[in-house]
C-alpha cells in the first residue's frame, strides 16, 4: 500500500487564484458578452522583447544542426548567462563568485525547492500577508504544525505586517531559523528601504538565521534608498539567499528562466553542531535533481543584458510602472488608503466601510467588470485590502479606472 505525503492534504485543495477564477467564470455564464477587465492576477500581458525572439530563433537554428546541436545544460546553467548576471551585479557594486549563481526555471520552483535542503526542524518566519507559495511551502514540507482556530500554523511565525507597520513586516520578538522576504513586496506592493533591511540582515546574523529573499520584482526599484539585491547590504553574504527571475523583468512567465544566489559564506549547522555550506548542499540537490534549463530560454535571457535588450526590458517595466502609478493615482483621489505602486507593479488598497475583501471583489467585478484580488488570499491581514496590477495594457487599464469612478466607488 503506498502511503500519501499527507503534509499535501493539508494544503488548500484548489490553490488561492483558483477561486478568483471560479467566480469570474460565474460571473461570465450570467453576464456573457461584458468586457471584463483583469487587474487582479500577476501575470504579464507585453510581448517578449525583441532582442529575446532573435536570440531564441537563432538558438532553435543552432538545434537543428549536427555542429551546433546542444543537449543536457550543465545543471548549473550555461555560462553564457550565468557571466551577464555575474556582470549585472557588478552595477550594484556586488561581486558575486559565478559558481554560487545557479539559473533556474523561474523562481517558484527554488522558493520550494530551497527547503530539501534546510532541516525539518527550522522554524519558519513569513509575513502576513505574503504570497502564498511561502506558507504552502512551509506545510507541504512539514514544518508548518498544526492549523489553529484562527487559521494560523502552530509552528511558523507570522510577520505583523499591518497598516500600523505601513504594511512592512515586522522583525520577529523571538527567535526564528528562516525568515521569507520578499522585497519589494508582493501583494502590498510596499519596500523596505537599505536601512530597514539592513535591520534583517543583522537580526539574521545575530540569530543565526537565513533569509530566503525573494526579488522577484526588483526591476521595479527606481527609489535610491531601495535595495535592489539584499547583496547590497554589509554582511548579507552570510545570512541570504536571493532568488530572481526574468518573469516580471522581461514577460518570461510562459518561458520560465530565473537564478538563485548561494553564497559561499551561508553557512548551516548540524544537530551536533558541525558546519556546512548551504551552497554544497544545494550543488547536492541540483546535480541530482534537475537537468538544467533549455539552452533555447537561456540565449532567450541572455539577449536582455545586451544594449538593446537592456532599453526593451526597461521600457516594459516602465510600462506596467506608469499603469500602476496610474491606479495608485485615481485611487488615492477617490480618497482610498494606498499603498505600493512607486517600486512595485502592485497597488494595496483598503476597501471601502469595512467591506471584506471578497464582499468588494464580487462589487468591482458586478458593477465594474474589473477583476481584482482579494487581499484576504493573501493571509488573515490582508482581510478588509484589495490587489491591483498594473500588468494589463493602458487601455484596459484607463477604462477600469474610469468605470470604478463612474461607478461611485
Ligand atoms: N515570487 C513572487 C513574489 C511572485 O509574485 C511570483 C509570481 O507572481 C513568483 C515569485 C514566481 O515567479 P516565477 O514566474 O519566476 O516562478
């Protein structure tokens, strides 16, 4: 009898954005021919850069000849690409050893991932609200305990992460091994400034911690005081892992290609004490575990550190920036509490007189057509918020915002 992993069970059997989709698809059966408007999920809607397209045809042509042909990647990733991260970091005065880059395919899979490597035991730090993927993480690898009345896993520490902290997480009071970061933040779309994490930084020196930081959105810094990488910080080398991808940077979410950052210097310890670098552990797990990323994806992201692909990715970046600052903007002068949408493509918002956020998820979706995501997906403090992206065209855009005004909101 094969017996079932049954930390699996524990999770939510239809994931959080399943739900949102089951009520448009409701909503569409009663009102077929209404345009609807999807501000809600965080996909990209651009095309890929150019410069990727001409790399990707070429690499295809390169396939299909015998003296060219490429099979396996190195498990690691090409060092075609792994040399332009490497160069890339350098602009942020942070120099990176190449064999401590590892390219991956996109970063979902390493926020998972990064646990076969760290001890059952670790107790687990996350914001609230946060991203989902780090708490079903957590359960499924079993180190979340037991869920509690109040929704909350009896062994994982969770952020305060409120209005009252302007919707930056809090430092933890107690001690904690592992600390989800995620800078800036998805879904409040709000930053921790250089001294702000420097705070994390030494808390995690100090404790012996290791801070998973996921800079999925880093693109979207333009504000000097924001870290781009937590590499920016004294000391980071030795407490973080930063995790990255092309998906927000450059509309590679249907590709999948990212990259993680192991230091030499993180260290992790034994029951009994001893020593290890997590880089060792990690070269363990991905000589065993994957076969790299294609060789097509991987000329793909290398094209966005040429010149021109440089100036086509910012321009995509630029575009979904000025959408967000674009609703940050009509939300803040209908007088709404905002919050995110200057470094991040996300827009945080309170609803109106205490509406839950699935109450107003179901107004602006009826009265609007606009599809938004409800904070509460995102844990218990995002109850009473709402997400918009500003991943959609200006078009759509434009008109959401004007059918919410019309709309009296
Ligand atoms: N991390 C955060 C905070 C995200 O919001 C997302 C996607 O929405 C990801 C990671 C996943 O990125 P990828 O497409 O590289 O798997």
């Amino acid at each position: 009898m094969a017996l079932a992993n049954e930390n699996y069970l524990k999770t939510p059997e239809i994931y959080c954005f399943d739900e949102i989709e089951k009520r448009v698809n409701a909503f569409k059966i009663l009102h077929p021919t209404a345009k609807i408007i999807r501000l809600g999920v965080g996909d990209v809607t651009r095309p890929l850069p150019h410069e990727v397209i001409q790399a990707m045809h070429k690499a295809i042509d390169e396939m299909g000849h015998a003296e060219t042909f490429r099979g396996y990647s190195p498990p690691q990733g090409y060092d075609f690409l792994i040399e332009k991260i490497q160069k890339d970091y350098r602009t942020l005065g942070v120099v990176l050893d190449k064999e401590t880059i590892f390219v991956n395919d996109g970063a979902k899979s390493d926020i998972g991932n990064i646990g076969h490597v760290l001890g059952r035991d670790n107790i687990i730090a996350i914001a609230d609200p946060v991203y989902p993927v780090y708490e079903n993480a957590t359960i499924m690898s079993g180190r979340a305990g037991v869920i509690n009345d109040d929704q909350k896993w009896s062994n994982v520490v969770y952020l305060r992460c409120t209005a009252e902290t302007d919707f930056i997480p809090e430092l933890p009071s107690e001690k904690v091994d592992v600390i989800y970061l995620c800078n800036p933040n998805n879904p409040t779309g709000t930053v921790l400034s250089k001294a702000e994490l420097k705070r994390w930084v030494d808390y995690a020196i100090e404790h012996q911690s290791i801070i998973v930081y996921d800079g999925a959105y880093q693109a979207y810094v333009n504000e000097p005081d924001v870290p781009r990488s937590i590499y920016e910080i004294k000391g980071a080398k030795k407490v973080a892992v930063e995790i990255r991808t092309y998906s927000k940077t450059a509309g590679f979410t249907g590709l999948r290609c990212g990259y993680t950052i192991f230091p030499k210097e993180l260290m992790v310890y034994t029951k009994m004490g001893e020593v290890s670098p997590l880089i060792k552990l990690w070269n363990r797990r991905i000589t065993n575990y994957t076969n790299g990323v294609s060789y097509i994806v991987q000329r793909g992201a290398e094209a966005i550190y040429s010149r021109k692909g440089k100036a086509e990715t910012q321009e995509l970046v630029n575009y979904y920036l000025t959408n967000a600052s674009l609703i940050r903007a009509e939300l803040v002068s209908l007088g709404y509490e905002v919050y995110g949408g200057v470094n991040s493509p996300y827009v945080w918002f309170k609803t109106p007189d205490g509406q839950t956020s699935w109450k107003f998820f179901q107004q602006l979706l009826y009265d609007c057509q606009v599809i938004s995501t409800p904070g509460i997906v995102f844990g218990n403090s995002g109850e009473g918020y709402m997400r918009l992206t500003g991943f959609s065209s200006r078009e759509a855009t434009l008109e959401a915002l004007s059918r919410i005004r019309k709309g009296g909101f």
